[in-house]
C-alpha cells in the first residue's frame, strides 16, 4: 500500500488505554505515512477505539478498529509502539519483537546497560534481555542503529534535561558537577498515578530530592553521546497541572568561556533541528522557556543565560508529547527515512495565553 510514492507502515500500540498510549493514537491518527491497526489494552478489549479516546469521539464515522489483548497481537508491523508500564514489555518482550521490524519504546525498560543499576531500577530488563538488542535514541542528537530491535526513547525529564547540558558539554564549556531540578505536571505519573487531587492541588513540592532513575540516565547519555562525564545532582517536583516539564539547570563555566561561546554552541545545536527552539534573543515577548507554550506542541523550548561564571540554561516541554508520543513517532520517522516533522506540525500551533 503506498501513499504519495512512499509506501504506508503499518504500526502497532501497546498500552493505547493509558496517557502516552492515547496521545500517541491521537497524534497517529493524523500522520500520513503511519497506519494504526492494533491498539492493546487489558481492561478495555472489544471498546471501539474512536468512541473511547476523545480525540476522536467527535468524527461522526468511527474508522479505527477494536481495542484488542496484547496476547492477541499477531501479523507484522513496521513498528510497534510500546507504552506498557515500566517493567511489562520485557515480560512480554519475545513475543512482542517476533511481530516487530522495531519496537519503539517510550518506558524505561532496557534504557540503562549498567547491571547494577538495572537491578536497581529497571530489573525485568535485566531477566528478560532484549534478544535483538537495544538502541537508546534521542532524536536530535543520536545515531540511527538498524540493528538494534528495539528503540528506546529518553524519559521525559531526561531529555528536557539533556537538552539544556548537550551543548554545553559538547563545547566543552563547563565544570563538571551540574545542578538539575525538574519540575512535571500529573500526567508524567501516568494514568495509574494514585495520587489525590486534593494532595496535588494548588500546591508545588519535591516528590524525590535524590535517587530519581534519571539521573543515571541523564550521565549516561551525556557519557555514551559526547563522551563527557557528569557529575550530577537531580530532584524533581510535582506541580498542579497536568502537562509540562520545565528543567533548569545550573553549571559553572570553565574559565575560557564566554557568553557568546555559551550562545554560539546553544544555537549550533539547535539551529537545524525541527522541534528544538532556541531563544538567542530578547525580541520576542517572552525570554524564557516556559509551560504554557510547549503544553500541546511537539516543541522543545530551550534558553541558557550567563552571569560571570554562572550559567543557567532551561528546557520546557510537554511530557507526553515531546517527553513521549511526540518524540517517538519522530523516531519512527526518521527510522523510516522520512522526514522528521511528518504527523507532528500541528495546525493550532501558538495559542496564546
Ligand atoms: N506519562 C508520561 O508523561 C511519560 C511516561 N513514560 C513512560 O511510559 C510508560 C507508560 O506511561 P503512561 O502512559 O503514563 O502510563 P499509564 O499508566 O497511563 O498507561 C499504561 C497502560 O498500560 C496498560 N497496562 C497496565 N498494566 C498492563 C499489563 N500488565 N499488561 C499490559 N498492559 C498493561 C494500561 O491499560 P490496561 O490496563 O487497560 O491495559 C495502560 O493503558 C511508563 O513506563 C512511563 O514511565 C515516558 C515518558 C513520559
Ligand atoms: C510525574 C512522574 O511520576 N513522572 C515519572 C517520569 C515519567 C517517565 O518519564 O518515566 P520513564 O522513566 O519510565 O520514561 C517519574 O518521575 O517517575
């Protein structure tokens, strides 16, 4: 089957019942390359999914198919999508990647290759290895691996925070020991979540100081990518609403760089990527990167701002798009070699306030 000369991939959803799987069925829906034909869900089998997500709930003819079983996946796809809690695709790992060309992963499964800290954080990964390997994938700044099964994406406030390191690290610009804290709406913890409205509402607190898997994550990147250690200190902090990641973080330069060396390597990696946005000037009317105007989008926004030595770079993105759907289908893209923006521009772009 082929749409405009390229031919439509048939892909797969594993976990569509929850928050990233509905929102990468939402954003699916829409891509013109990417056909949807099974979507899983354990409580929901047999509910039509184009009655049951509100994305879709309004079109007048319901096009897409049934939720099914994960058990019931049969057939081959493209890709297969995974958006199963952390610790549930490798139990299930086998029989998902005999119908995968790839299996795009969004949970944390398999991100890690230290054993000690897969036994920490992620220990189904380590009883049920992926057998076609696994590849972690940050859009913008890694190399495709054709042959690795699987593709993992970064966790949501990794990559925001991965975004205000890279090219700083990559310019060689600062010290070290780095300062990150992270700030996530409700929607980060999943549908499963069992906080109460009445703990998170108007209110604004750290939910782990120390110890988040991130961190681990975030100097393994950092390491694996550029080849840069990071010593780094991270905690993150439930905010009351429910899209959102905003990431800051604060670095000491080293004694040979200036503000226009921290300007210069923010906009050179940046400048060419489609979902990145730079803010290298005062003219706008907002300076910095915020909430509000990534929630929805599939954007990053990006800003870093020195005082002497001091640099303070920032990232805000929406958790279940660029933090999850939105990224993955990027990855998809371009394992599919096309272009990178494809299904992600999104006609309402900009609302503001
Ligand atoms: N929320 C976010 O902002 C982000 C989340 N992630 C990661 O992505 C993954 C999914 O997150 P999220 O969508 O928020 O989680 P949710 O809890 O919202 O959704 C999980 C989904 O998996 C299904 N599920 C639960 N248990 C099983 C099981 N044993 N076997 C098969 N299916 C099961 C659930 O529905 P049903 O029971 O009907 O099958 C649900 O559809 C997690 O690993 C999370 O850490 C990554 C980036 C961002
Ligand atoms: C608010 C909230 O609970 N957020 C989750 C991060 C979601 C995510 O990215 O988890 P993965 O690492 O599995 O991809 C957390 O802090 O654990």
């Amino acid at each position: 089957m082929s749409v405009n000369g390229s031919s439509v991939k048939r892909v797969a959803i594993l976990g569509g019942n929850g928050f990233t799987g509905g929102e990468l069925y939402r954003l699916l829906k829409r891509h013109p390359y990417f056909k949807v034909d099974f979507v899983s869900s354990e409580s929901k089998e047999g509910l039509p999914l184009d009655k049951f997500f509100v994305s879709s709930a309004r079109q007048k003819r319901a096009d897409g198919g049934k939720f099914q079983k994960l058990a019931a996946l049969d057939g081959h796809y493209d890709f297969i999508f995974s958006c199963l809690p952390t610790g549930v695709l490798p139990r299930h790992i086998d029989h998902i990647a005999e119908h995968a060309e790839y299996v795009i992963n969004v949970s944390g499964d398999y991100r890690l290759n230290d054993q000690e800290l897969l036994r920490q954080h992620y220990p189904e990964s380590l009883s049920h290895p992926a057998q076609g390997g696994s590849h972690y994938f940050i859009p913008e700044f890694s190399d495709i691996n054709l042959e690795a099964k699987v593709v993992n994406l970064p966790g949501c406030m990794a990559v925001a925070t991965i975004y205000t390191l890279f090219p700083l690290l990559a310019a060689n610009l600062i010290e070290p020991r780095v300062i990150s804290d992270a700030k996530t709406g409700s929607s980060g913890g999943g549908k499963a979540s069992t906080e109460h409205h009445a703990e998170r509402a108007h209110n604004f607190r750290p939910y782990k100081v120390h110890g988040h898997r991130h961190r681990p994550e975030i100097e393994f990147a950092l390491q694996e990518h550029l080849e840069r250690s990071v010593e780094l200190q991270f905690s993150v902090h439930s905010l009351d609403l429910p899209r959102g990641i905003l990431v800051t973080s604060y670095s000491l330069l080293k004694e040979h760089a200036s503000e226009i060396d921290v300007k210069k390597a923010f906009y050179g990696a940046y400048a060419a990527k489609p979902f990145v946005h730079y803010f290298n000037s005062k003219n706008g009317s907002y300076s910095y990167p915020m909430i509000k105007t990534t929630a929805g989008t599939n954007y990053a926004e990006v800003g870093a701002y020195v005082e002497g030595r001091n640099c303070v770079s920032i990232a805000s993105i929406d958790n279940l798009i660029k933090g999850a759907a939105g990224q993955a289908i990027q990855a998809a893209n371009l394992y599919s070699g096309i272009a990178e923006e494809a299904g992600l521009q999104f006609e309402l772009e900009g609302a503001w306030p």
